[in-house]
C-alpha cells in the first residue's frame, strides 16, 4: 500500500479518544488499532492520497465510540474493522496488516538507536535516529514526595520502559521494582487483578492511586468489587495532564473520580502539606 502524502491522517488529540474507549494502555495496541483503520478505509476506497483516504468514514470519533461500545481495547477495534468490510475487503486488509511489524516500527521510531536494544532487544532495522523517548517530559517532581508514603507503579508499559522512566523522574531509587506492576505482569488496567497485585506486593491499607485516563478510574472501581478491597481501601485521583487537559474535567467527575486535580504535582503538594 502506498499513498501520496496530501495531509495528515491522524491527529495527536486523537489519542485522547482511544483512550477514553478504553483498552488502550499499551502504545502498541493503540497504534495497531488505528493503522488497522488506515488500512481497512483503503481496502474500502482504493484512495491514492492520505487526504483523501482521512476523508473515508468511519471517522476517528464514530470507530472509537464503536469500539468502547464493544469492550475497548484492540480486540474489539478488530471486530469494528471486520463489520465494515466485504468479503473481498477483508482479504485485502488481511494481506496488508502486520500487526508484528507495526509493533517494531513503533518500537524503533519510540526508543531510537540509543535505547532500541536496552528496551526490546534488538538494534533498530527500519528508522534510525534519535527516538521519541528523548522527547518525553517528565511530569512528576519527585522532590514533592511526601517522605511518609510508599509510592508504587502501575502502568501499560513494559518494565525496561518502565526503568528509563523512572531514571529520568529521578524516582529509581524511591520506588523498588518489587512495588511496580506492568505489562510484564501478564494483567492489564482496568483489570482489577493489576491494583491488586501491587497492594499485595506493597501491603498498604490506605492508597490512592493517580492517573489520567478512564482506565485509572475504572481499575479503582473494579478494585472496589473484588475480595482485595478488603485488605485496602483506594481513593481515585485523575488528573488533567492529558493532551485534552482542562476538558476532561467534567467526564472524569461524571465517571465518578473522588479527586480531579491539574497535574500529579498539585496533588504531591497537597499531601506533602497534610503529611507533615
């Protein structure tokens, strides 16, 4: 498949919508639910140019609202993309996909030459450079951590992404990696087993736990409905750090956040003020 460029086909505010869909904490299945999409629209259209190919429905808001409507995550993407195709077109689409291949493009284009082999373990074939992970900013000012607390990880990122994060936030020595949950874990949010995991790995009665997406939110609800909520009580925060910010605001309270702050800072300073 190849298509002249005429224009974007995907948005960065785009990503917001998968993750409100649900499913989508790892990069990986995100980015294969929506080259899927790419895809399936030119098996439908044959278009030759990406504007014209961005111009095929489904868009991005009407596949994403399809998708949650099916459970979130890459698997329902895959089921939303069979429904819309013929026979024929699903054949074509099957021939194109490579979800594995997709899979290492990010890989490569996300760690560079610098990390690709520290991160996933082989030295990068197809994009060279310098990798987006140079580009991350570190959200958390880890001199705000109240001295007083435990402070765990539960993330949709693999544990060496998870050790460079850590290094750069200055937080590789505050946080064991007994008290991380990732996706080497085998569990992912918003299933429950993956908060319940790390409470029995840290062994705290009272915790609360920071995202920023509805995922978070729902991995404390669904907590709440297992045998571990006995053993800790939870408190949902999210904050509005994500790339919509301020306008998730109103969605994460409708959702039912017990604390909607700015940013994980806003919320640090607060404890640190009580814990004192």
């Amino acid at each position: 498949m190849y298509l002249r460029d005429s224009g974007p086909l995907f948005e960065p505010q785009h990503c917001e919508l998968f993750k409100n869909a649900g499913g989508f904490n790892n990069d990986w299945d995100l980015t294969n639910a929506v080259v899927a999409l790419v895809i399936a629209r030119h098996a439908q259209s044959g278009a030759a140019d990406t504007a014209t190919l961005a111009a095929q429905p489904p868009d991005w808001v009407e596949y994403t609202r399809d998708i949650k409507q099916r459970g979130g995550g890459l698997e329902a993407a895959e089921r939303v993309i069979l429904e819309l195709l013929t026979p024929q077109q699903r054949r074509d689409f099957a021939h194109a996909w490579n979800p594995k291949l997709v899979t290492r493009l990010f890989q490569e284009m996300y760690a560079g030459d610098a990390a690709c082999r520290r991160l996933y373990g082989f030295a990068p074939e197809h994009i060279h450079g310098e990798g987006y992970l140079e580009k991350e900013t570190v959200l958390l000012d880890a001199a705000l951590l109240p001295a007083k607390t435990k402070t765990g990880v539960l993330t949709g990122r693999i544990n060496a992404e998870t050790q460079i994060a850590l290094e750069r936030a200055g937080l590789i020595g505050r946080i064991p990696e007994a008290a991380w949950v990732t996706e080497d874990d085998g569990v992912r949010k918003p299933d429950a087993r993956t908060l319940a995991l790390l409470q029995e790995r840290m062994n705290f009665r009272l915790g609360i736990y920071i995202g920023d997406t509805l995922d978070d939110l729902r991995v404390v609800q669904n907590f709440r409905e297992t045998n571990a909520a006995g053993r800790a009580r939870v408190l949902s925060c999210l904050v509005l750090s994500g790339p919509a910010g301020d306008a998730n605001r109103r969605m994460f309270l409708e959702a039912g956040a017990e604390i909607v702050a700015p940013d994980v800072n806003a919320v640090l300073n607060y404890l640190g003020s009580v814990l004192k």
